[in-house]
C-alpha cells in the first residue's frame, strides 16, 4: 500500500478500529451479563490494535524533508 493511496489507508484503519470497537463492547457486555469472555474477542482486538499502531508508525526509512 502507497502511502499517496489516502482512501485505502483511512478504510484499513477505519476497519482495523471497528475491530477493536466491536470486540470491547461484546466484552465488556459479557462482562456485565456476568458470562465468559471468548478468547477470540481478546484475539481480535489486541490484533487489530497491533495492526493499527502498525500503520500509523513512521517507517524508519522516511525521510523528514
């Protein structure tokens, strides 16, 4: 991915950041509900959080100017 190509960067992270929505939420409704929390909620969003800080570092070999 370029990083000129601005829509497929924002809808990666948009996407990426609905992961990590969706899976707090389910959790933290389960947790209220007093149920167990599926591995693959926790699975899902430190993923999706390690995706996105992923995308949004500076590459090392980017120049300032």
């Amino acid at each position: 991915m370029h990083k000129t190509d601005n829509f497929s960067y924002r809808l990666v992270v948009a996407t990426l950041s609905g992961a990590v929505a969706v899976s707090l939420i389910s959790g933290m409704a389960l947790a209220v509900m007093n149920k167990p929390i599926p591995e693959i909620f926790i699975v899902i969003g430190s993923n999706a959080i390690g995706a996105i800080s992923g995308l949004l570092a500076p590459s090392p070999n980017q120049k300032d100017g």
